[in-house]
C-alpha cells in the first residue's frame, strides 16, 4: 500500500531529514570528541536510516523501488538497538574512550550481517528477509533495548526516591530510552497493521527531545558526563552497617583477597549490588579505596601465616595472602602493619 498525500510524507520524512543531520554533527561536526557522542550520532543515523526505508516504501510504487535501499534500511534496523545500548552504558559509566572488547563486539556483528548481505542479498531473496531477517533483526533491537533499561535501573530508581533527584543529563537519558521504546513498538504495531506508525512516531520523539533541549535552562549539560553516582552523600548508616557485615561475611566465605586479579564488579555481583554502590560503600563510608581494602584482607591473612611460624619463606607467604609479588608484599606490609615481614615474624619465634 502506497501514499501520494504530500502533508503526510511531510510529516513522516520531516524526522527522518533532520535525523540525518543531527546525526552527521554528533558524529563528525560536535565540538566535544566524546564517546557518547559519537554512539548518539550511530544512533541517530540507523534510526534515520530505518524510518528512511519506511518512507520510501510508503511513498514509493512497488515496481518503482530499488531492494538496495530497502536493504540497507533493514541492516539499520539490526544496528538500532546496539547504539541505544552502547550509548546508554557509555553515558552512565562517563566511558572516555571506547573499550576494545566493544569494539570487537560491534566489528563481529557488523561482520555477520555483511556476510549476510553477500551470500544471501535482499534482491535475490526478498521472502527469507521479509521472513526470518527481519524478525531476528527485531528480535536483536527489542533484546538490546531490554539490557538497555537494565543499565539505566539505578537512573530509574531515582525517580522512586524522595532524596534524590534526577539530573538534566540522567533526565535526557530516560527520555531516550522511553522515544526508543515507543519507535519499536510502533514498528512491531506497523508490522502487523499500519506500516505508517514507526514513521510518524519517529518524528514525534525526535521532535519532543528537540523541545526538551530548547527548554531547560541547563541543556548545555545533556551532552556532557553525569556526575558520578552517590558521590555527594553517603549511604545512611544502618543500611551501610548492613552492606559492610554482608562484604565481610562474602570476603570470608569466598576468600576474594586470594585472587591477585580480583575486581570491584566481582564481589559487587556477590553482594547483588552496582559497582557505583560499593564503591561509595569503601571510599565514603568507610575512607579507603578497594585496592587498599584488599590489600587490609591480604595482610591479615599474611600475619597469621607469619604467627604460625610455619616453614614457609616470605615469598611464599605474601603468594598465598593474594599478592602478586615480593615487593608489593613487603611494601604494602610495612605501610599497613608498620614493620617488613621478617621483624613481624621474629615476635613469634
């Protein structure tokens, strides 16, 4: 089914248009070479490239159209959901510059559905795309923005808490998140009814934010990191007494400071709460930093190896408490305890 109203096609390709634009600045023109930025002009141009096919095929008649440009609207559609992703997890974590494990997982992807394009082209297999591709590329976008409201939980919560209040840059992300979540259920709407909906719908979100960012006075900081979470205020102290009970109950029961690489998300996960939230726990409520929290467990450890006056030599010692060496054994020791190893270990013989 196609359309020839010209306020219709005003209205679907008017997002679709400036999309484009917005995009070609966040990525090559910004001013601020920053991570989110880049991931929010990716954005920017799958959705446009998306809704561009959508409008395309809508005003176009059947014998008219060129597959190519279908396709690559469809490639589009697979690449919507990773951007939203990467873009919220870049802007929650201020990433500066972008991990090589993301970079190969967007390289992998990419690569796959260039395969994709070569051994089986839309033009010479339009049922299959029309099929299978297509459900499995809205399968990938409805799978990404679910893991996307995951990583925007802590930015959610805030909305349900009295004393704390959301910033613009946070507010802007939400808002994100919901605009992607209506296009792809328009598109999943359009899909089995009116195709029309994703259009129209695109250009309404992209619109609504460009409202929001003309009309906070503070919009200069949308595009800028967001501050650090719970870096202004500490955990209130019954519910930090309770977190510190539970951290040392996990780092005795799983010996944490024995693994020479363990990280803050590990013990995190174990605690079942955010890295953001342990690491206030350590430096605000407690002053010290995780290495130097480790590094309290690993002495001690070390200490009684040293008061049971055993046969092992130091070395051997600071290895079994969780070091990954004999300097930073004996440093770490005399900084902590305030004599080396051996002079600790004379007092026991």
């Amino acid at each position: 089914m196609t359309f020839d109203n010209p306020i219709l096609f005003f209205l679907c390709s008017i997002g679709v248009f400036n999309g484009f634009l917005a995009s070609f600045y966040f990525i090559f023109f910004s001013k601020e070479k920053r991570v989110q930025n880049l991931f929010f002009g990716f954005l920017l141009l799958v959705l446009s490239l998306r809704i561009g096919k959508s409008v395309y095929i809508i005003f176009t008649e059947k014998g008219q159209r060129d597959l190519s440009v279908v396709q690559i609207g469809l490639v589009a559609c697979f690449f919507i959901g990773i951007a939203l992703y990467y873009y919220l997890k870049s802007s929650v974590e201020n990433i500066k510059k972008i991990p090589i494990s993301w970079k190969i997982h967007i390289a992998v992807l990419a690569i796959i559905i260039a395969l994709i394009c070569i051994i089986k082209p839309y033009k010479s297999n339009v049922t299959i795309w029309n099929g299978y591709f297509i459900r499995f590329f809205y399968s990938v976008w409805g799978f990404y923005i679910l893991i996307s409201g995951f990583v925007l939980k802590d930015v959610f919560r805030k909305l349900f808490v009295k004393n704390e209040k959301l910033t613009t840059s946070e507010l802007w992300l939400i808002w994100v998140f919901i605009g992607n979540v209506l296009i792809f259920t328009a598109y999943l709407v359009g899909y089995f009814y009116l195709y029309l909906v994703g259009t129209i719908t695109f250009s309404v979100v992209f619109y609504v934010l460009l409202i929001f960012l003309l009309f906070r006075s503070n919009r200069e900081n949308v595009f800028k990191d967001i501050p650090e979470k719970y870096a202004s205020k500490k955990i209130k102290t019954k519910e930090a007494n309770a977190l510190v009970a539970s951290l040392n109950s996990v780092m005795l029961e799983k010996q944490f400071h024995k693994n020479t690489n363990v990280k803050l998300i590990d013990i995190a996960k174990e605690l079942q709460i955010s890295t953001h939230q342990l690491s206030q726990l350590l430096n605000d409520n407690l002053g010290k930093s995780f290495a130097f929290f480790i590094n309290e467990y690993r002495i001690e450890e070390a200490k009684q190896l040293l008061k049971e006056n055993n046969q092992f030599t130091l070395e051997a010692i600071g290895f079994e408490a969780g070091f990954s060496s004999k300097s930073t054994f004996y440093a770490t020791f005399k900084k902590i305890v305030g004599q080396t190893p051996s002079a600790f270990k004379k007092q026991y013989k």
